[in-house]
C-alpha cells in the first residue's frame, strides 16, 4: 500500500486549491475527433474546417443543443399520438402494438387525481392504499393536476393531464441537456448525444424519471463547479424525487477519499440529507396524543419497493418465466441488494487501484449501471437515468449508439409482448421466449457500455476525454487534485499517451499535457 499526502495536509492549503485545467481553452470539437460525429456531419455540411471560427454567431453549441432536445423531445410526443387520440382510452393491445404507451393518463384517475386526492394523506379508494411515488414526484403529479381543467369527459382529462405533464417534463429535458453540455466545460458539443439519444425520446413520457434526471444532471454541473453544497442539495432534491440519486455518494465517497477532499464531501452529504429532509419531513411525520409516527402514506413508495415482485425487462424475470421453482421475492430481494453492495466494493476497488484517479461522471456511471442491471425490474424509462452519466462517462458516438441501437430494441420488445400477452387468442406481437432475447440484448447493451468505461479507467490513454487535455472536468475540486489515498495498480509509474494529432500528454498526478499549450 502506498499512502501519498494530501494537497491539503501542507502548509498552503489555507485556501482550497485551484483545479489543474488543460493547458488550453479552446472547445472540444466532436468533428474533429470523432469519426463517426465527423460523419455523421456530412449531412449539415461537413466537419468543422480549419479555419473555422467557431462561437462568432448566435448559434453557440448551448443552444443548438437546446433546441435539437426540444425538438427531439416534441417528436416523442409525436410518437405518442396515436395513444393521445384513441389507444389510452378504447383499447389495452392497440396502445402496445403503437408502441405510445404512458403511466401518466392512466394514473390520473388510478391515483385520486381527477377526484381531488391529496397524496399520501388521502387513502386511495379500493387496495391501492396510498400514492406509490416518492414524495417530490407525487407534488409534481400533483401541481400538473392543478393545471389540469377538471372539466368535461373523463378522457378529456386525462389527455390534458398527459400534455400538461408533457410540457413540465420537457423543461425536465431541456435542463438535463444544458446541464450534461456545460458540465465538462470544453466539451459543449457532448450535450448532443443527450439532446439526440433516440431512448431518451422515446421513454421522456413514459413516467416521471425526468424530474430527478434533471435534478441529478443540475447536481453534476455543481460538482464540477467546486459547489459542494449545491451539489447536495440537487443531490437530495433528486433523491426525494426518485431513490437512484443517492447512489452517486457512494463513488463521490471513494474519489474524494483518494483525493483527501473530506471536507467537499462533508459538505455534499450535508446538502444531500438537509435537502431531503426539508421535502420528506413534512410528509413522513404524523402526530397524535401519542407522539410522532410515521406516515403511512411518505412509506408507501419503500413498502412497495419491497413488496412489488420480479419485473420487466430483469434478468430475474427471465429466470422466473423459465423455471418450475422461481425465486421468491423475499429472496430476490436479499440478493439484489447484495449484488448492488459487491458492486460497490468493485467500483471501490477499481477506483483505488487505477493508475489514474477515475472522472466522477465514470464511477457514477458504473454505479447507477450495476443497480438497475441487478434490480429486479428494469423499465423502459431507466435509461433516462443512465443517459447524461453515460454521455458524461464515455462521450464517444460509437459506444453511445451500439448502447442506444439495444436501447430502442427493448423499447420495441416490451410493447411487442405486452401485445402478445394482452391480444388473447390474436397473439398480436412477441410471445415470452422472444421477449426474453430482447432483455438480453438490452442487458448486454448495458454491460458493453460498462465495459469500455472500465476500460477507459485502467487505461486512461484510451479516454477520449483525458486524450483531449483534461483531468476530471465533471470533478470539480478532485480535477487535477494529488492523491492522498491509493494502493495496488495506482503505485506504477505515471502513464503516457500520445494523440496522433497532437502532443504527448503525460499522465501524471495534474493530467495536463506536458510542454504544450495548444492542444487542438
């Protein structure tokens, strides 16, 4: 084991210090270093030439991203029109076989909505029992139904409850874009491959996701920022809006100790429990002549985690559908949590052993990855959670699109079987063994994806964004800290690359390119 001080145990460290940048300024260009992007440009023109003077007209990379998600966006709802019209009201199969189908119409009357329940006080009528969405998304249902006109027919109200919904999530999507753009701060352009990822088009209305996606995304940009305590409170807004947020302390826990930058982690795990439980608390509690309790209605989102069975799109559902003996839940349950745990511990590894300090966006990644991999169900929708970390982890088209081409596979193939499974003797769609093949390769998808960002840590050379100049831009005061904490692979001698376009670049504890200030 080598133990290695800490930039801040000397004598200077009065004042936080300043992260190490690339030696150069200038943004990143995707046409340049990326051949499928370089391709792909062919159709608005060509990749950027050399004497290009990029950022000189209102177009800047933000908001062309921010556009193109809108539109990407507004094609998603065009995708759901036929639901919209007729299939979410006159037909369970036809809603499959058009592949538009959302929770949120449906969940409109399902959850007390169009009869002015209030979530989590006011029991739902029949064995439902109370709201089952964590509490910030359940007040976002809730302020969309107020916008909502609680008039006319049934159907009338629900279609207004979904375009209602529809536009409060594409703000969702609007932020995450920018957020994922501005993040590594010479890589503008990256926020295209948030803005175009067909997956995330296709699923944005499905549920809520978006809402703790965008928050996820706002806490990312913070970090970067060096804002600790902003990152945290974003962190724990998310996580009070859906329970994936939280797993994002885990690798910020290992990099930071790496790093010696306990106090900045201190920090986000003050914003991310004070933030939390501002939200919760005034939900979670209840109080009668006895004391306080906790409230039926804040638990039932963590009852029915537990409770709920085996799933789609898991690999356990595959093991249920084909075996004489399946799993309980009780079982299922144990054992997802300790694959989620081992996990951890190899991402811990994995970050202590690297020859360089892995990015934050790549742990993350890996983390978030190997939870919806175990769960026990993986729905269409949780690929708006990995999409900015991925984006951010391995920003290169290629992957992202193998990644995505198995991504709209399994949006394709559960609709295709829930057709089957809904069409009653038709068998309209993909009957189960079909189905299965299409959970394979939407898992697969995933691990590929795992891998090459695995990859990129044990070999930071092939990192496209370290090839380019840059540490850790999405790690705030860990880009270019020195390494307090390291043992194993991290003791061998700094790395060296070399890009064929440019300059050597020694990878060395700052990560800057050594003798060069102009990396093109």
């Amino acid at each position: 084991m080598c133990l290695m001080p800490s930039a801040e145990m000397t004598p200077t460290s009065m004042h936080e210090p300043e992260p190490v940048r690339a030696a150069t300024a200038e943004p990143v260009q995707p046409t340049r270093e990326d051949e499928v992007a370089a391709a792909g440009s062919e159709l608005i023109g060509g990749p950027l030439g050399q004497r290009a003077l990029p950022g000189t007209t209102w177009w800047t990379p933000v908001r062309i991203v921010l556009l193109v998600a809108i539109g990407m966006f507004a094609l998603g709802l065009v995708q759901k029109a036929p639901c919209y019209h007729s299939a979410w009201f006159f037909g369970a199969s036809s809603q499959y076989t058009h592949a538009c189908y959302s929770d949120i119409p449906h969940l409109y009357q399902g959850r007390g909505f169009a009869d002015h329940l209030v979530p989590y006080f006011d029991k739902l009528p029949g064995d439902m029992g109370y709201l089952e969405y964590p509490v910030l998304t359940g007040l976002f249902m809730e302020v969309a139904s107020w916008l909502t006109p609680h008039s006319g027919s049934i159907q009338h109200q629900e279609q207004w409850y979904w375009f209602v919904n529809a536009g409060m999530l594409m703000v969702c999507a609007a932020v995450v874009a920018v957020c994922v753009a501005r993040t590594h701060r010479r890589r503008l352009w990256d926020g295209l491959l948030v803005a175009l990822a067909p997956a995330f088009a296709l699923t944005a209305t499905i549920n809520w996701d978006l809402l703790a996606v965008a928050l996820t995304a706002a806490a990312m940009l913070m970090w970067s920022r060096g804002r600790a305590l902003a990152f945290g409170v974003l962190l724990g807004l998310a996580t009070a809006a859906k329970l994936y947020p939280v797993l994002l302390l885990g690798p910020l826990l290992v990099l930071c100790w790496r790093a010696g930058r306990w106090r900045q982690f201190g920090r986000a795990v003050a914003g991310a429990v004070g933030a939390w439980l501002v939200v919760d608390l005034p939900v979670m509690l209840t109080h009668d002549a006895t004391g306080f309790h906790i409230r039926e209605g804040w638990a039932k989102f963590y009852t029915f985690s537990e409770e709920r069975g085996v799933d789609f799109g898991s690999f356990w559902l595959i093991w249920s559908q084909n075996s004489s003996n399946p799993p309980t839940i009780g079982f299922v349950n144990n054992a997802a949590m300790v694959l989620v745990v081992l996990s951890f511990l190899g991402i811990a590894a994995l970050a202590f052993t690297a020859p360089r300090r892995p990015r934050f966006a790549q742990l993350a990644f890996l983390m978030v990855a190997a939870f919806v991999l175990t769960n026990k169900v993986y729905s269409p929708q949780y690929v708006l959670w990995l999409v900015p970390l991925a984006v951010l982890a391995r920003p290169k088209w290629r992957d992202l699109l193998v990644w995505q081409a198995c991504e709209v596979a399994y949006f394709l193939g559960i609709w295709l079987y829930l057709a089957y499974t809904t069409s009653g003797d038709a068998h309209k769609g993909l009957p189960t063994q079909g189905y299965h093949w299409v959970i394979v390769v939407h898992l697969l998808g995933t691990l590929y994806l795992c891998a090459v960002v695995v990859r990129d840590i044990l070999m930071p050379e092939q990192d496209v964004v370290r090839r380019a100049g840059d540490d850790d831009p999405s790690g705030g005061v860990l880009d270019g800290a020195e390494d307090a904490f390291v043992f194993g692979a991290a003791t061998r001698p700094p790395l060296h690359a070399a890009r064929s376009e440019g300059p050597q670049v020694d990878w060395g504890r700052g990560g800057t390119p050594a003798g060069s200030d102009r990396l093109l």
